[in-house]
C-alpha cells in the first residue's frame, strides 16, 4: 500500500478498534484460553495469531500503553479538528492567545490543520503498535 493512501483505508479504525479492545480481551484470556483474542485478531487485523492464555497476559502491559496512546492520539485529532465548539465540552474557548489567533478564523485554521497533521500520522503509529503485538502473539510477519 502506498504511504498516502494508509490514512483513507479501512486499516488504522480496525486497528484502533483492535487495540482499544486488546487490553479486555487480554484480561478475559484467562477465562477462554485466548479464543476471544484469536477472533478479535483474525477479524480487525486480517491475520489469524497463535494466541494463548500466557501469551494473552504477557500482551498486558502493550495493551495498556496503546489503549493509552491510540485513546491520546484519536482525542487530539477530534479536539483539534472541532476547535470552535471546545466550550460545549468544558474546554477553554479563549483563542486570542492560542496559535493562531487573535481571531477564531485562524485559531480554527491552525488547529483545524495541525488535528489533520495528526490524523495523517496516527495510521504509522497504529501500525507500529499493531506489528509489536502481532510479534508478541508469535505471528508471522
């Protein structure tokens, strides 16, 4: 796939939503051996993993920093990209000496642009986290 086209493919939300999941699906592998892992896998990632219950807990700490980073990451697209309604989220809504100002219009501008920055990149970073834990699941590459 070509470096450009990563951003507007179905890839970074299943990996996202893979990830989001990971850290419960990681705890409940006690329970059902890694059975639910393994579906979760084959479904969102496209690629069947040779998950166990030790594997499953072994991925524990992964899952709790990416379900942090992905949470980080997807929340400073959306702040960014609807920087003119932030009051209606409890957020500041001064933007004469946010970047961009003194007026809205360029706050809004700056922000809109820098939240479309990182939704450009989130998909690489998705990607990096996605291919670490395939790796700890003892997938093939």
């Amino acid at each position: 796939m070509r470096w450009w086209k990563l951003p507007l493919s179905g890839a970074p939300y299943r990996h996202t939503l893979f990830l989001l999941l990971s850290l419960p699906l990681a705890v409940w592998s006690l329970f059902d051996h890694g059975t639910a892992q393994r579906r979760a896998a084959a479904l969102l990632l496209a690629h069947p993993t040779p998950f166990s219950r030790v594997r499953g807990l072994a991925a524990v700490p992964l899952d709790a920093v990416s379900l942090m980073v992905v949470g980080y990451c997807w929340l400073g697209v959306l702040v960014n990209v609807v920087y003119p309604v932030r009051p209606l989220f409890g957020m500041s809504g001064e933007y004469r000496d946010s970047w961009g100002g003194p007026t809205l219009a360029g706050a809004w501008a700056v922000h809109a642009l820098a939240g479309i920055a990182f939704w450009l990149l989130i998909p690489w970073l998705l990607r990096g986290y996605v291919a670490l834990w395939r790796r700890m699941a003892g997938a093939d590459n």
